[in-house]
C-alpha cells in the first residue's frame, strides 16, 4: 500500500470539505488502489470497518455530528496491512444564519 499517497490523498479533503460546512456535509478523498475499509477518529472517538467505495475511496457522511469545531483523521487497509494515519483535517460544522435582506416586488 502507497501510504505517503493516502496521507497525501487525504489531506486533501481539505478542498472537497470546506473549512466552514454548512449543511450536512461529506467526508471525502480520492480513490485508493485495493482498499477495503477505513478508520475514521473524529475528535478522539473511533469509528471503524468503513466500507471504502468500489473505487476504493471513501464517501463518509457527518449528517450526525452536532455543530461544532472538528479533527478527523483517517487510516485505510488493504488485504494485506494498514496505513499510517493521515495528518489531521480540522474543520468547523455550522448551519448557515437565516437568510437576510428580502425584498418582495410587482415587478
């Protein structure tokens, strides 16, 4: 397994997750050869055996976890052996503020 690639691979997540998620975002990174299953450590709490994609990525949704700040990080396994953890994403998860400066028109 290609751990440098994963770790590189993973840190950027940074540009598919945005630093200020709004919503119920997706954590993502891009396809690795031959995974299997990830692990994810959100904030000190493990998560483990996520199924990786058939193209072996991983699409991980944070639907569940309340608004606030965050680090993940993740490692992978192939058939064979498991990767280094990935250096740490932080990012923060807040609802956007109720839309402003609406106007209503005949036009």
């Amino acid at each position: 397994m290609k751990t440098m690639a994963f770790i590189t691979s993973f840190a950027l997540m940074a540009l598919l997750l945005p630093v200020l998620a709004f919503g119920n975002p997706f954590l993502v990174c891009d396809p690795q050869e031959g995974v299997t299953y990830y692990d994810l450590e959100i904030n000190g709490t493990m998560t483990e055996g996520i199924p990786a994609e058939a193209d072996g990525s991983i699409k991980y949704d944070l639907a569940g976890i309340t608004e606030g700040d965050y680090t993940v990080r993740a490692r992978c396994y192939n058939l064979w052996e498991v990767s280094d953890w990935s250096l740490p994403l932080d990012f923060t998860k807040a609802v956007p503020g109720k839309p402003t400066s609406l106007r209503v028109s005949s036009e």
